[in-house]
C-alpha cells in the first residue's frame, strides 16, 4: 500500500514537472514568435521621417570618413602619409561618436596580418582618440600594433599610452620601438602591457631603458605574458653587466621555456656578451632540447623555439670569436 502510495506521487511530480517545462517552452516560442512578427511588421512599414533623417545622416557621415581615409588623387601616398591619415580618422570618429565607421574603412589602414602602423603619426594629443577606438571594441581586427618613431615620453603621454593598452587586451603584437621612453614612462606602461596576456611579441628598442628598467620589463614579462616568444630591448642604455643578467633569467631550464631575448649592442659597446658566455648559455639550451626528447608528449612548440636560440648562440660566437 505504501510503495503504490510513493509510486502515486512520484508519477504526479513527473507530470507537474513535465507540465511546467512544456509552459516555459511555450512561452519562449511564444516570445520568439511576436518577436520575429514584430521584425517583419518593422521591416514591411514604411520607414518614418525620423528613420529617412537618420540613414541619410549616416551615409553622409560613411562618405566624409571614406574621403578622409582615401589618399589624394594624383599624390604619392607614402607609409607615413596613409599613417597620418588613419589618425585623423581616428579624431573625426571620436568627435562624430560614431567608432562602429571604422570598419567602413579599416581595409585601407590595417594589413592582412592585422598591422595597423601609425610609426611617425602619434602625437600625445592623439592617444585620446586612438583610446577611443580601441575601446568601443571596432579595433579588435587589429593584432599588431606599431607605435614606432613617436614621441611618447613623459607623465601626460605615458599615462594616455598605458590607457590605450589597456583598451587593447587582444594585441599578439605590439611594437614601441625608438619612442624616446625613459624609466618612468616604462613604470607607468609597464602594468597595462602586462594586461595584455595574449602577447606574443613586443619590441621596446632604441629607447632609454637603464639595467633596472631592463630588468623589470623582463620580470614583468615571466611572470604575466606566458605567450611571449619574442623580446626586444636592443640598443637601449643597458650594460654589459646588465645583459648578462637578463640572458640569465631568460635562459631556458627544464619545464620553463623563455621567450628569445633580443639585446644587441649594448651600452658602451657594439657586442652582446663574451664568448664563453655564450658557449655556456648554448651548452644549456642543448641540454634543455636533450631533456626534452626524452619527455612524453608534444613538444614540436617549444624545440622550434629553442632551436631558433641555439642558431642565435652559434652565430654569436662565431661573430665573437
């Protein structure tokens, strides 16, 4: 008596369940219904005055952007003329409010890798509207940045830099390369570089960059870009002590595969480190491979990466010696 009793029951909660999942599966089919009727009433009616104002206000504004992307007739567009002139689109669009536009347009500024180059084209007033379109989310086609040959140092400029990276979380590249930073602008941009975790390779040549401000980057890189394959800090003001350093922390060791460390010609001299010290360091990247080999599992990765470092160190010690 007790077990039909429970069985009952049970039956009836199935069926009150059951009854309830079918009315919720109603009522979204339902909601989906006036809302495809609703869309098709919409796209049958006529538009309003207000619409026709509308369209016609932003077929306007599409044309003034095209005019202002596409070089002069007749007039040889150069790399920095058509950098220039993405900048200037970049302006117009922060002050019509309309970023989406950008992607009318972005096939005449942006490659088919994903580089945008603005290199002699920024200026500090710019980075504002730069930060814009980074942020209204119509850039996310851009996956290498080049920022090269502009004057970026300073408090004012190095803080809007550091807003705009940090607008550009998607970047696999980013290039700053000969942009007169110093110490403090790199403590300023330093944490949004580090926010930006898919980041793959980042030159930060030619610049000002002492063997402390050297050494933070490469720390910050360790331990917040775990993607990283390539750095840059080529012709800067670090030592030759300093180099040595920073080639000691990126050297690879088993189960830590570090990005290649570019770091010619550093300060007071036109070699990077001596010869037994690269015949150490490829003694270690050699048994890093070595030890590899013997592992289980897929490590094609990361030996194309240490082979690049062993012919890096081959060639060094050939030029050294």
């Amino acid at each position: 008596m007790v077990a039909q009793l429970v069985s009952a029951l049970t039956d009836l909660e199935k069926t009150e369940v059951a009854q309830i999942v079918q009315a919720e599966s109603d009522r979204v089919r339902a909601s989906q219904r006036a809302a495809i009727e609703d869309r098709i009433r919409k796209l049958a009616s006529p538009p309003s005055e207000s619409d026709r104002v509308r369209a016609s206000q932003r077929a306007k504004e599409e044309e003034q952007v095209r005019q202002l992307a596409c070089p002069p007739r007749g007039s040889e567009d150069t790399e920095e003329d058509k950098s220039k002139r993405c900048v200037e689109v970049f302006k117009f669009l922060k002050q019509l409010k309309q970023p989406q536009l950008w992607r009318s347009v972005a096939g005449l500024f942006v490659g088919e890798d994903g580089e945008l180059d603005l290199a002699y084209a920024v200026s500090p007033d710019d980075l504002p509207a730069l930060k814009y379109i980074l942020e209204s989310g119509a850039a996310r086609g851009i996956t290498y940045l080049s920022l090269d040959h502009n004057n970026l140092t300073g408090a004012a400029s190095s803080a809007a830099l550091a807003e705009c990276l940090r607008q550009a979380t998607w970047l696999k590249k980013l290039s700053l390369h000969q942009c007169d930073l110093r110490k403090d602008d790199v403590d300023v941009i330093l944490p949004a570089i580090a926010t930006i975790a898919g980041l793959k390779v980042l030159w930060l040549s030619e610049n000002y960059l002492d063997d402390v401000t050297a050494r933070s980057v490469v720390s910050v890189v360790l331990r917040s870009l775990p993607q990283m394959v390539h750095l840059s800090l080529s012709r800067n003001e670090v030592t030759k002590r300093g180099v040595t350093t920073l080639r000691t922390m990126t050297t690879p060791r088993p189960g830590l595969y570090l990005p290649t460390l570019d770091l010619q010609y550093p300060a007071g001299d036109d070699r990077s480190g001596t010869v037994a010290w690269w015949e150490r360091y490829l003694a270690r990247v050699r048994g890093v491979v070595s030890d590899l080999r013997t592992r289980p599992g897929d490590w094609a990765l990361d030996l194309a990466r240490l082979k690049t470092r062993e012919q890096e160190a081959v060639d060094k010690i050939q030029r050294l010696s």
